[in-house]
C-alpha cells in the first residue's frame, strides 16, 4: 500500500509477482499497463493521494485472510483489497482487487 500512496506502480506490481505463486507474471505485466492508466485517470479526477488506512482483515482459521485498505485522495477514495493464503512456502497473495465499493468493508 505504501507504493500505491507514492505512485509507484512498477515497485508494487514487482512486490506483487514475488509474493504471489498463482498469479502469472503475464498476467501481472498485463496489470501493470491498466493500473498504470487507471490510477493517471482516478488522479486526473480526484487529486493527489493523501494516504491509506488499513481497515479490517477477516480469518479462515490460521491459512486464509482478506485485508482491506483505503487510499485516500483529496476528493475521493479506493478500497484495496488483498487474498492472502498460508501455503507450504509460506504466506502468498493469491488475489487482488481495487474499486469503491465498500459492502464487505461496511458489512
């Protein structure tokens, strides 16, 4: 989340390929480009970005997780969301969502 604040799409999509062994580094490259477009669009709209909080995280027992963080811009936020499951290697990111709809945040 601290590269999503300092805009720096690459570092995070790097952190991402490392920490994740089901996402393809095809897929993430892919990524890149539409989170790049997207993020230069939200900033055109919304301002800078202020900040993140991190909001919740709810368990499956010891092995699954999904967190949930706000970036905050001077005229709107983002929630991000991140699926985490503890394999035999360790813990991996398996999932990774961003948008404004904030229901499994509110609920």
């Amino acid at each position: 989340m601290q590269n999503f604040r300092d805009d720096k799409i690459p570092e995070t999509l790097k952190l991402l390929k490392e920490n994740s062994e089901v996402i393809a580094d095809s897929a993430i490259d892919n990524l890149q480009v539409t989170v790049s477009d997207q993020m230069n669009t939200l900033l055109s709209c919304c301002g800078r970005i202020l900040s993140y909080d991190f909001i919740v995280e709810r368990k499956i027992k010891d092995y699954l997780v999904k967190r949930f963080y706000i970036l905050k811009l001077e005229k709107y936020f983002m929630k991000f969301d991140f699926t985490l499951y503890k394999s035999a290697t360790g813990w991996r990111i398996t999932n990774f969502n961003y948008d404004n709809n904030l229901i499994e945040v509110l609920y």
